[in-house]
C-alpha cells in the first residue's frame, strides 16, 4: 500500500559532515559539545586533543574547560561562501547537510546558543569551505564513480549517509544525488538506491500559475509562503495591502497573485500547501520500495498539473482514481489517489487536473496524492522537484 510511515515513528534526520580547515589554538567547551565534535570543528583527531591536554576519560569533558588545539596558534577566520534564509521544516542538521558543514560551525558562524532553536526567514552565514551537496534535481554524478547496479542498502538505527557511503565505496555526493538526499534525513526502513536511477528532468519553459489564498499556519513567514506558490514576497504583500511584511497573523487568509515562471526549471507544485517529506525508498508490501512522494492535503485540494503537457486518466485498483502526465520531451508523471479528475488532454502548467482523495489502496488513509516522475521507463525520486518547488 502507499500510505507512508510518519516521520516521528522512524530515526529522524543526518547530517553530512566535512573537516574544517587544520585550526589551532584553545577552545571553551560549551554545553553538549563532545571531543569528537570539537576535533572534527578544528581539523584534529580525538586522540590528538586527549594527548595534547592529559584527559583521562575522552567521554568526559566539562562545559567552561578550556583546550588546548594541537598547533599552537590562533584559528584561522573561515569567509563566508554563501548564505541560507531559513524556511519552515528547516533544521541546523538539514542545512548543514544541504552545504556539507556541521552544526556546530553553523552555530559558531551565527551565534546560535541553542541548535534546536532557530527562527524562520533569518539569514545564516555559512562559512570555510562548504558549498551546497545538491540544489534543485541532483546532478548526474561522475561517470568513474562507483556504482552497484541493482543493489539497496536498507537503512538501519544509527546510519549516517557519509557511513553508508564509505561501507559501499561510494562518493557521499553520488549517494545524495541517486536518492534524492536533499534535505540530508534518511530514516530507518527506507532502501537507498546504491547506483544511478537516472537524473530529474530540467522541465523548462515558461510556465504560469494562477493565484489562489493561503490561510497562515503557526510559523510561517511572508517569505516561506511565497516560496510555496513560486512567487515574491513583495508581490503578496503587494496583494494584500501589507505594509510590513515581517507582521502577518496566524489565521489571516491571504490573496496569492500568479506567477510567470516557477520552480525548478518550469515545474509547478502539484498540490500547494500540501504537507510531505522524503518518503521516497519506504518498505511496501510484496518487496516493493515506495517510488514516489506522497503529497498529503485535505480532501478536494486541488491538484495542478506540474508541467505542460499531455493528461491521460485511468481508474485501478492500487492507485485508485489516477493520472499521466506526458511533456513534450517524453517525460512521465504519475498521480494516484485522486477524489476526482479535473482537466484532461493538452494541459498547461498549473491547470487543475483533478483532486486530493484516498482511492484506491488509500481508501480510508489521510487524502493525499501519490507523486511519481519517470524521466525515461524508470521512476526517480521527484523529492528534490517537490522540495524547490513546493
């Protein structure tokens, strides 16, 4: 069946970490810092600041003590190489997993006392020598790497995506890339392909999508809503006489102008406002792996269509009410679950082509609509589309 497990009932989310450059000096430890976390920090080993400062016990370290870097000399200062706005489901784990840093030097670049604790639409710095893992579809990876076609590592307790690489012998960028890792999470259960799927499409084109409302949920911002419907901020306030745009009330319904061109390369989120994470890989009856993401939203949300294209709509007993998206370049998009259809035949971007339900093998789940993409015969993870553009 497709109905997905809940994130709070599996492992939650890893981050990728890289060294920072050799520093030396001291540090103050602060509270829940570990000597692994400090040595990864400073581009030293556990072994070497046990030596370097006569700890007896390297698990045992007090918040306030001050270490000794081996090297002698004052840390280098890190520049800053790009900037992240922080969106609703952000976390520091997720974003330093996105840029291949750690979050404790998120922390200390921004001057964040608590990690768990961090406010949407602020900009943070992030610094040294990270760069983003993928932005949008992931990039093919290189044709030399290592791959094992065929094979999936099914993810257990305490796995990290840079320890599943390293076990295979694979590059953590190809691993990120092939399962769509772009929010850095994995949860336990799910089977993480260990070759290449196949890249998302660039979906191009100038594409349209008509305006709407939003109701504002608890933390959301002006900024995180526009994202949502690929528009600007501005133009919401713009639409809605906001004068600030920093000041919106939870409840207040909101008039969502059009847009011209959205999204990742031309493609439009399905279903706007509705709520999914990286399901992709999840256990299903018979030995199958979930191949797509599901999109869960009220009953009746409409659905849009997510390029220009051409509809097909069939009926059958798995995916219940369903439909086939073809665009002009061949590729494929599938949407099972639907309450019912809307547009059919030559479609544009953005046309509502149907509704959210429980059809099918859903019959009696939360409504959602089932989202596949198959660029050429077999389906790849559309996360990556979903989580720029939705």
């Amino acid at each position: 069946m497709r109905v997905p497990l809940r994130p709070r009932d599996i492992v939650a989310l890893i981050t990728v970490g890289v060294f920072a450059i050799a520093a030396s000096g001291t540090h103050v430890v602060r509270s829940g810092e570990t000597l692994g976390s400090i040595a990864q920090r400073n581009g030293t080993t556990v072994q070497a600041l046990v030596d370097a400062n006569g700890i007896a016990n390297p698990n045992l370290i007090m918040a306030g003590t001050t270490l000794k870097i081996p090297g002698g000399g004052a840390a280098p200062s890190s520049p800053t190489v790009a900037t992240h706005t922080v969106r609703s489901g952000d976390t520091l784990a997720s974003i330093a997993a996105r840029y291949g840093t750690t979050v404790s030097a998120l922390a200390s670049a921004n001057g964040i006392a608590n990690p768990n604790l961090i406010v949407v639409g602020r900009s943070l710095q992030v610094q040294g020598t990270a760069r983003p893992v993928t932005t949008g579809a992931p990039s093919a990876p290189s044709s030399g790497g290592k791959q094992l076609p065929g094979q999936r590592h099914t993810v257990q307790h305490g796995d990290t995506i840079a320890g599943i690489a390293a076990r295979y012998g694979i590059r953590t960028a190809d691993l990120v890339a092939w399962n769509g890792l772009v929010d850095g999470k994995i949860y336990a259960t799910t089977r993480l392909v260990l070759f290449n799927p196949g890249s998302l499409p660039a979906i191009g084109g100038s594409t349209s999508t008509p305006g709407g409302t939003h109701v504002v949920q608890s933390g959301q911002t002006l900024s995180s809503i526009a994202g949502r419907y690929g528009v600007s901020a501005s133009s919401i306030a713009k639409a809605n006489g906001i004068s600030d745009p920093n000041r919106i009330r939870i409840g207040q319904t909101l008039t969502i102008p059009g847009s011209t061109g959205s999204g990742a390369g031309g493609f439009v989120c399905p279903v706007p406002g509705g709520t999914f994470f990286n399901d992709w890989g999840f256990p299903r009856s018979g030995g199958r792996s979930h191949a797509g993401t599901d999109l869960f939203a009220p009953r009746g949300t409409p659905v849009r269509a997510p390029a220009s294209g051409l509809v097909e709509i069939a009926t059958g007993s798995i995916g219940g009410k369903q439909f086939r998206l073809t665009t002009s370049s061949g590729v494929k998009m599938y949407g099972s679950h639907l309450d019912a259809f809307g547009k059919t035949g030559q479609v544009s971007a953005g046309d509502v082509i149907g509704t959210v339900g429980d059809t099918g093998n859903a019959r009696g789940s939360r409504p959602h609509l089932h989202f596949e993409v198959h660029p050429s015969g077999s389906a790849v993870n559309p996360f990556p589309l979903l989580y720029s553009s939705c």
